[in-house]
C-alpha cells in the first residue's frame, strides 16, 4: 500500500519504518525540513533498539522515503496517517495544534479518496472535529474516511511491539476503511492478537483508558510502600504474590519511584482533565498522578532519614532516562529527583549509558560521567534511579572502596538486599 505518515516523531518514524519493512511503500513528512535532511542522510533523531538498521534498510531498497514536501506526501500515497505531537498543556488539557494543522493541510491537498488515519493520542470527540476541519478545507468533493488507530508502542521495544502488537484497535464507521485497514495490518494480526474494528470514540477512549489502567496499577503499588516499609514486609514479594492470581497477572506491579514518560503522565492527565470538564468525578484518575509526583522524591526523604545530612554531600545518581534502552528523559524521575538534591545542597554526579546529552540540556550544573564507577567514586550515597542493565553486574567491592559513604539507595529494587549489606553497603530500597 502506499502510505504517508505526518510526522517524524517517535511514533511516525517507528509506525513508518514498521510499515515500509512490512512491504509498504511509505513517504515520511515533517515540516521541519532540518529532521528531513538528517534523516535522508540517515541520521535518526532517536535512540530506539534497531530502529537504525530498519531505517538504513527500507530507505536503501527504496521503499521509505522522507519529505517536507507535503503536496508530494498526500498525492503519492492512498493511506495518510497523523503521527504528530499532541503535547500536555499546563491544566493537564492535550494540545491537539498540530493535528488541526495537519487536518487542514491535508483537506486543501487531497486530491482523490483517501483513508486518514489518527495515531496520535487524542481526546474522545476529536476524530469526529478533525474530519470537519478535514471537510471544510476540501477544494472539491472529494470523499474520504477515518480511522482512529491508537499507538501502544513502549520505548525500548517499539519494533518489537509494533511488529508483535497484543491487539490493533481500529475506530471508524466505515465498512471499506475497515476492509483496506485489516489488509494492512493481516500480516501481523493473529488469533490471539487480534485486530479490535470498534467505533472511534472507543478507540479513541480505549487508549487513554489502557494508559491509565497500567499507572493505577503502578500508583496502586506505590501507595502501599510505606506500609511495607513499617512492618518490614517486602513489596516484590507482595507483586509476586499478587501477580500469580490469573485475574491481576504479573505486569506493572513493580513498585519504585514512580512512572515516568511522555505517554503515561499526558495521557493519565488528559484522561483527569476531560472527565472534570465533563461534570464527572476524576477522583480515582487524578490519584495516579497524586500518588506518583509524591513517589517520585520519595527516595530523598529516605536519604534524608537514613543519612541525616544532605547539604554538602557527594550523590552519585546512576541512570537517569525514564527507564532503560531509550534516551529519553521526559517526565523522568531522576530530574525531580537531582532538583530535590540540588535543593538540599547536594553535589550530583550522574552517569546514563544514553542520556547524557539530553539531561545536559536542563542540569549543567552536575558532574557528567561516562561510567558507573568515576561516576560513584568519591560520593557518599548512589542513588539507582534506572535499571539499564549495565548496574546489575558490576565490581561492587571496587565501587565501595572508592565510596566515602557506603549508602545505596535502589529506587527499582534490582539488587538482593543481602547481598549488598554483606557487601558493605548500607542498602536501601523502596517498600522492603
Ligand atoms: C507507555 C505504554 O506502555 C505504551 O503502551 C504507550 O503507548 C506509551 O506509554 P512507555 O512510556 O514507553 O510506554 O513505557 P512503559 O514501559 O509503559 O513504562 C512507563 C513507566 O512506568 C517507566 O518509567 C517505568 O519505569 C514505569 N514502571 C513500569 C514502573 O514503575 N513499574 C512497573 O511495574 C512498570
């Protein structure tokens, strides 16, 4: 099929480049013609696990193509997808600009039937003023239809995902959009994954409802890591014992310092935000978001408890992406987490195998290292904030000797607690 994706975000560049591998002749467009360079000269805006390679390989053969030529990406494709930004405003609204403006510019440029495609993560009631807007630029009477297709990729696995889906959920009222979208997506579609073909506003809620359904459950747990902490009982055991009940199951159980992302918050928020526009109670939604501000500097009331003084002392924060095998740092707890300490009068020094460079951007004031090791030596705590797998077998005894202090706050419970006082750590985790 020939596709245009709007967008060369993270979901248009990975939707894109899974639709090209998948035999599809797709054309990627964005506005800024800088992204459009870098990428023709394969230079990838993301980190994301073999995204790279599946660029580098479709672009070669031909099949994935990248323009800021918008008249060229609607004339030579049939599908267009809107894979654009829908960023949280500050009430906790979803700013759906871009998607208006792709709604116009493609309405002015559709020259034949096409299907639109929303993959963005939009309010309910959206696709429905997107196809009027859509409508009301048309030069002619062109008809088309569309479809809300909601993204469930998660950082770090995004190919994997896309390729592997769970379920595809497809919003639309029109037979024969039904029909060409089930053929694009059969190769990947199977028994027990299957494709969901509902209305638009159920798939319009069932992805806000889907993000916030695996927050409640990690806000679930955080809330119950005090309890735990007073009576010396141990959260993993509590998720595993929990999880073995077929009706709960194993996922999004792991108590920590709380969830971070671009997707989680903004969709939790926005599901918050329009409830209450409505009339109705958010109370059980607005929680999530409550429970997890409050978790995400939970770890330094407990230095503050366990070490007594923060002003002055060394902390070594190791990791500081929103969670392992991707770059990205948005809503990431390690940033409210350096701002706390740096409040406290701590000095930072921080070491992430891919963030660096981003944390750069709002912390230029700590201490960057390339290595876990530069990045502890000299301080009085360490502080593990993301569980990339590089900390978990490290040379611990060469770590203690060149610690001042010996504290090790495991804000993700990745190591056994035994072992690490036996080491001569003074561990401590979150909920155990
Ligand atoms: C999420 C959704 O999973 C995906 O379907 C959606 O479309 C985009 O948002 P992503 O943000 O990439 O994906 O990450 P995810 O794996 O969901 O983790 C989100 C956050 O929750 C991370 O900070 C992670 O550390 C945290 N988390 C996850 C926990 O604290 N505990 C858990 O048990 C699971």
């Amino acid at each position: 099929m020939k596709i245009a994706v709007f967008g060369a975000g993270y979901v248009g560049l990975v939707s894109g480049s899974c639709f090209s591998d998948m035999g599809n002749s797709v054309i990627i467009y964005d506005n800024d013609s800088e992204k459009i360079n870098d990428l023709d000269r394969l230079k990838i805006p993301i980190y994301e696990p073999g995204l790279y390679d599946l660029i580098r390989k479709n672009h070669s053969e031909g099949r994935l193509q990248f323009t800021n030529n918008v008249k060229r990406a609607i004339s030579e494709s049939d599908l267009i997808f809107i894979a654009v930004g829908t960023p949280e405003g500050e009430d906790g609204s979803t700013d759906i600009t871009q998607v208006i403006q792709a709604a116009e510019i493609i309405g002015r440029n559709l020259d034949k039937y096409k299907i639109i495609i929303i993959k963005s993560t939009v309010p309910v009631g959206t696709n429905e003023s997107i196809k009027n807007i859509i409508k009301s630029n048309l030069t002619s009477e062109i008809p088309f239809d569309m479809v809300s297709n909601p993204e469930f990729l998660r950082e770090g696995t995004a190919i994997r995902d896309f390729m592997l889906p769970d379920r595809i959920v497809l919003g639309s009222d029109s037979g024969k959009a039904f029909e060409i979208m089930t053929d694009l997506y059969q190769g990947i579609a199977h028994t027990e994954n299957p494709i969901i073909c509902t209305s638009i506003q159920n798939a319009e809620i069932i992805k806000y409802a889907s993000n916030a359904m695996l927050s409640a459950r990690i806000s679930f747990m955080n809330q119950l890591v005090p309890l735990c902490e007073k009576y010396g009982a141990d959260i993993k055991e509590i998720s595993k014992g929990m999880g073995y009940d077929d009706r709960i199951g194993t996922k999004f159980l792991q108590a920590g310092i709380g969830f971070g992302g671009s997707c989680l918050h903004k969709d939790v928020s926005s599901l918050s935000y329009i409830l209450k526009e409505n009339g109705f109670d958010n109370s059980l939604i607005q929680s999530i978001i409550d429970i997890n501000k409050k978790q995400k500097i939970f770890i330094v009331e407990k230095m503050l408890d366990k070490m007594k003084e923060l002003e002055g002392a060394k902390i070594a924060i190791w990791g500081l992406s929103f969670k392992p095998d991707t770059d990205d740092i948005r809503e990431s707890p390690s940033i409210d987490i350096i701002s706390e300490l740096l409040d406290y009068g701590a000095t930072i020094n921080v070491y992430d195998p891919q963030a660096n460079n981003n944390m750069r951007q709002i912390f230029p004031e700590v201490n960057y290292f390339n290595d876990p090791y530069s990045c502890a030596a000299g301080c009085n705590a360490i502080v593990l904030v993301t569980e990339w797998s590089i900390f978990k077998n490290l040379e611990f005894k060469k770590i203690l000797e060149s610690m001042k202090d010996k504290f090790l706050f495991d804000g993700r419970n990745i190591y056994d607690k035994f072992d690490m006082n036996h080491l001569g750590f003074k561990y401590y985790g979150i909920g155990r």
